[in-house]
C-alpha cells in the first residue's frame, strides 16, 4: 500500500497513516526482538554461529544500512577504513547487528549539521578494533555505567524524544562479549560519543583481504 502496487490510494492523507502503521509496525518488531535477544543472553542459551567474515565488508553493508537516514537528518558519514582488514571468525548476522546498532545510536542522537565517523584497525597481536564516533548530545562520565544496564535510559530532552526500550547497548555489550571483545564508551556532553568495539587477536582468521 506505501507503494502503490496496486494503484493510487486516493486521499494524500492515507499516505501518511500508512506510513505511521509501518514506522509503529516496525518498532514493535525491533522492540520484540530485543526482549528476545535479552532473554536468550540471561538464561545463558545466546549461541554464535560462527563463520569466517570478511570485516571490511560487513562495516560497509552496515553503513549502507544507516546512510539515507543519516542523509535524511542531515548528518555527514564519513569512513576511514584502511586498503585492508582481517577475516575473522564470528557470527556475522550478531556481528552486524552490533554495528548497527552502534551507527543507529550515533545517528539517532545526533543533530542537524553533526558529523559521524566509522573507522577500522587491525593488528596481528591487537586483534580487530572499530569506532564509531559522533558529535552528538554525549553523556555525563557518571551515566555511561547506566547505558549498558537494561531499560536504563539517560534522561534529557533529545533522549525523551527518541523514545526507545533502553536495551539497545546492554544487548551489543552482551553481543561483543559473546565474541570474547570488549564495548567502550568515551562521552562529553555537548561534544559526542566514541564507541570502540575491540575483538581478540584470536578471532582473527589466517590472512586479511585486500579491498576491492
């Protein structure tokens, strides 16, 4: 019906009840999802199905995901990702939904005019490192504790309206310890956020790809 496969609705204002239905739609099936995820990751039955995975391109099939909203709130996407990454050994579909989710919150609380940067290193003893830095609304040093904690959400007037289920960082904390890594958040109200996801130099896998 938001197509207009089967021809023209009509009334312009349908256009935008549709539209609702689907955005709401949406969001009950992200939310669902979530308290899916959380109740897997508690009861200990979270599984990896792991793969090798060609690091530069999942980065670059999860931008693609992020970049027309970013565009769309005006926001600048820049990507620093060197000729080459590593194959490692994770779980791809888990893999993107921690980036994702990363890039999602980046785009979420950041305004009009701001700027997000995805970058990517690697390192035979290091392992994988990748960030996601904004320059959005930020978080006070003493609430960053309170982000990775379920149904928390940090109160303030960009926040209230971006109404979510507060579940979001604390499943891809879970998801990045799942694969032995580590999430870190470095904030500044007023300047942004630096998410850094690191994975082990034991994920890696034998050689990394060139860049197409």
């Amino acid at each position: 019906m938001q197509r207009e496969m089967l021809g023209p609705l009509g009334n312009a204002q349908y256009a935008s009840y549709i539209r609702d239905i689907n955005q709401s739609g949406t969001h009950l099936h992200d939310v669902i999802n979530d308290i899916l995820d959380l109740s897997k990751i508690e009861a200990g039955q979270m599984e990896l199905r792991e793969t090798t995975v060609d690091v530069r391109r999942a980065i670059e099939r999860c931008i693609r995901v992020v970049a027309t909203r970013a565009t769309d709130n005006g926001l600048t996407l820049i990507t620093q990702l060197p000729d080459t990454l590593p194959v490692i050994i994770a779980d791809e579909q888990k893999l993107k939904q921690i980036l994702i989710n990363l890039m999602s919150n980046a785009v979420k609380f950041t305004e009009q005019g701001g700027t997000i940067t995805i970058e990517a290193a690697s390192g035979l003893n290091e392992g994988v490192t990748i960030r996601v830095t904004d320059t959005g609304i930020g978080i006070a040093a003493e609430n960053i504790p309170k982000v990775f904690r379920p149904f928390e959400q940090i109160d303030g007037s960009l926040s209230r309206s971006h109404e979510g289920t507060g579940l979001g960082l604390s499943i891809t904390k879970s998801l990045v310890e799942l694969h032995g890594g580590t999430l870190a958040l470095e904030s500044d109200p007023g300047v942004g956020t630096i998410a850094t996801v690191t994975l082990p130099a034991a994920r890696l896998a034998d050689q990394p790809l060139a860049a197409e």
